[in-house]
C-alpha cells in the first residue's frame, strides 16, 4: 500500500512537471515556436479545433512561421482565431498560407515574460507540494490504520519528501533555462 501511495505520487509530480514545460514553451521568446499556439482554437464548421490539427507549420527563419493548412478553406478561420488569441500575433495570408513574423522584443517585454513565468514555476512547485500533502495524508492514515508500521511510514514519508525536493529542483531547473532564454538578446 506504501509503494503504490509513493508511485501514484511520483506519477502525479511527474504529470505536474510535464505541465509546465507546455506551459513554458507557450511563452514567447525572441523566436517564432510553434508550441506558442498549442492553446489556439480554431472555429471549423461551428465546432472549436485545435490549431495543431487544421495546419502544419515550419519556420523558415529566426523570427518567422508558416502556417499551411491542410484544408484551404479554413485559412480566414485560422487567420481570424490568430487574430484574436493572446499570443499577440499579427498574421498575413498570401492566400495559401499564414506567415506571422514575430515582432523585437523589447527589454520591457522582456522582464514582463520572465515575470509570468516564475508566476506558471510557482503554480508547478505548489502542484508538487499540493501533492506531496495528499500522500502524506495517505500514508498518515495507513499508519493510523495499522496497515503499516510506524518505521514503514517514516522512511515513506523521507522517500516521499526526497521525491518532492527532487522535483521541485527540476522545476527551478526548467524555469532558470526559460529566464536565461527569455533575457537573452
């Protein structure tokens, strides 16, 4: 019961870490990414498609994307979904595919990303520790139950607390790279 306690919550940390990579390559840095529109809904006869599904893209250069969808006529659909999405692209449709080209960013912009961020790192260590809370609750009551003995307990409660650390220190690991990638010029 321990074990299968500590691999469900290794599991979840482990869920909670993938979480915030797509969360953080979903901010933009200098570079055109197409993981920056992995949220972007398209309306396709009436019902809300994801981007990824309707058109390939490529990046012909740094600051460039090409979107090619692979049914033509949903290229007003696409351009106006990218329009009106928070990534803040700017499309044009030579009338085959959507190029966006991402704009300079500024220093300004620059610190304003490294802020949301740290906000979605944050948000990922409080998963991991939310967590953490749950197993130990768990394993607390297995204990208190008499389903394990106090000493099992304790050496799952310093594995599980090792796990946590171990994951968080990842999370600060992806989130110095992003900072790092975001300030870089």
């Amino acid at each position: 019961m321990i074990e299968e306690a500590l691999l469900e919550a290794e599991e979840k940390m482990d869920k909670a870490i993938e979480v915030a990579k797509e969360e953080f390559s979903a901010v933009r840095t200098g570079r055109a990414n197409p993981a920056m529109f992995h949220k972007v809904m398209v309306d396709y006869y009436g019902s809300p498609t994801p981007l990824q599904q309707l058109a390939s893209f490529s990046v012909p250069e740094a600051r460039t994307l090409l979107i090619a969808p692979f049914d033509k006529t949903s290229l007003h659909d696409i351009e106006r979904a990218l329009s009106s999405s928070e990534v803040g692209a700017n499309p044009s449709n030579d009338g085959s595919v959507i190029r966006i080209i991402m704009p300079e960013l500024t220093t300004e912009r620059r610190k304003e990303y490294v802020k949301v961020v740290r906000t979605k790192g944050e948000d990922a260590k409080i998963s991991v520790r939310n967590i953490r809370r749950k197993a130990k609750e768990q394993l607390d009551r297995l204990v208190k139950d008499g389903e394990a003995g106090e000493d099992e307990g304790n050496r799952a409660e310093k594995e599980l607390d090792a796990m946590t650390k171990s994951h968080t220190d990842n999370i600060d690991e992806l989130l110095k790279r992003k900072e790092a990638e975001l300030l870089e010029v």
